[in-house]
C-alpha cells in the first residue's frame, strides 16, 4: 500500500518537474511580437507600413509578406536588398543575437500581424 503510494507520488512530483521545465523553456523563448517589438519596429513601424520611403509596405496586397515563409525567414537571416532598392533589410534585422528560431517566430507574427488576408 505505502509503497504504492510512494510511486504514485514520485511520478506526480515527476510530473510537475516535466510541466516546470516546459514552463520555463516558453518564458526563455522571446515570442515572435516580441523580436518584432525589440528588433524589427524601427523599420518596419508599430503597424506594418514602413517608417522611412524604402521600407516597404508590408500590408500592401500582393506585397512582401505573401513571398513563400521560408523565403521571408530566409532573407530575415541573411538580408535582403531588391533591384533598385533604396536601402537593404540587414541580416537578422541588425541584431547579431537574433536566432533562426527568433526569425521563424517573427515572420509568422508578421504574417499574422500584417499579412493581407
Ligand atoms: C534598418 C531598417 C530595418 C530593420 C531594423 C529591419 N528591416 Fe526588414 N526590411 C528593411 C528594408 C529596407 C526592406 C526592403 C529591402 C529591399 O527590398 O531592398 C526590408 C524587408 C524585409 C522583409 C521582406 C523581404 C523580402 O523578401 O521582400 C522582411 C520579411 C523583413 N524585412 C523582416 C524583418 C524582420 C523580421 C526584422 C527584425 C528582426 C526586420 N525586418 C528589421 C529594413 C529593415
């Protein structure tokens, strides 16, 4: 009986570790609003639409943000400058610490935040 109790407790305190754990990695790991509020907003501006001539319009119809995600990620990373571009997106936005995993989860929130639907 105890010692089945006992079991019954060690695997919930299992458990719990397992949940803490997972808590903890969520919490470590910037959301992608957030990279985009810390890294990206300067340029890109709080609504998508660009803050200086030369940065493109991310909300327009057929714009940047409807290029395949990869792609986006892609040019996220390593930068991007277009034919004829007045000015060229910088690799990882500008900032060196900016992981893959930061980029994956800002072009989705891009997409979600000012892609056109
Ligand atoms: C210094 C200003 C600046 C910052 C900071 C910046 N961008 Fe850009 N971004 C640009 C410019 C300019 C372009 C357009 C470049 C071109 O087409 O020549 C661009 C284009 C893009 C594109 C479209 C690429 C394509 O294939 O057409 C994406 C996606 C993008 N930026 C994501 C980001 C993300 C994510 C961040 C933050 C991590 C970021 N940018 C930070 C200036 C910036």
């Amino acid at each position: 009986m105890q010692a089945h109790s006992m079991i019954r407790q060690a695997s919930l305190a299992v458990a719990c570790i397992g949940l803490l754990a997972s808590a903890s990695n969520v919490l470590a790991q910037a959301t992608g609003k957030d990279v985009y509020e810390q890294t990206c907003i300067a340029c890109h501006g709080v609504d998508g639409t660009g803050v200086l001539p030369g940065i493109p319009d991310l909300t327009e119809p057929g714009g940047r943000l409807t290029k395949p995600e990869e792609l986006l990620i892609e040019h996220t990373i390593n930068g991007f400058q277009s034919p004829g571009s007045p000015m060229a997106m910088p690799p990882r936005g500008g900032n060196a610490a900016l992981t893959e995993q930061d980029a994956r989860a800002v072009v989705r929130y891009m997409i979600d935040a000012f892609g056109p639907r």
